[in-house]
C-alpha cells in the first residue's frame, strides 16, 4: 500500500493531480492533502473525486490513472 497526496492547487486546467507519497512532483506540504493508504491509484483517485470531483492521477507517478 502506498500513501497518497493530492495537490490543493487546481493545474490550468481545473484538475486536482494525485500524487504518490515519493513522487519528484509533489507538491509542497502546504499544498497537499493525505487522502490515505491504497493499493493503487485508482482507488486515490476515487477518493480525491469526493472533495475535488475534477481530479486525476500524475503523468509520472500514477500514470495509469493519468487523463490528458
């Protein structure tokens, strides 16, 4: 299980990016929120989409969650 961050700050886009607990981009401490323990980025996303619906997972670590 790896830990999970999303970043407070929408990209230009409006998306939320999730982020795994290592990642090189993830953001600040103060820009990010725990989401929690999962088994994949899937899950992190999901959870992400109940406070910030437009959300999806880091091109660079969570890519199979990654929408362009």
């Amino acid at each position: 299980m790896d830990s999970y961050y999303v970043n407070k700050n929408a990209q230009a886009n409006g998306d939320h990016e999730v982020h795994k607990y290592g990642c090189s981009y993830l953001p600040e401490a103060a820009n990010r929120q725990y989401l929690g323990k999962f088994s994949n980025c899937h899950d992190a996303v999901k959870e992400t989409k109940k406070t910030y619906p437009q959300s999806n997972g880091c091109y660079y670590c969570s890519n199979a969650c990654h929408t362009s």
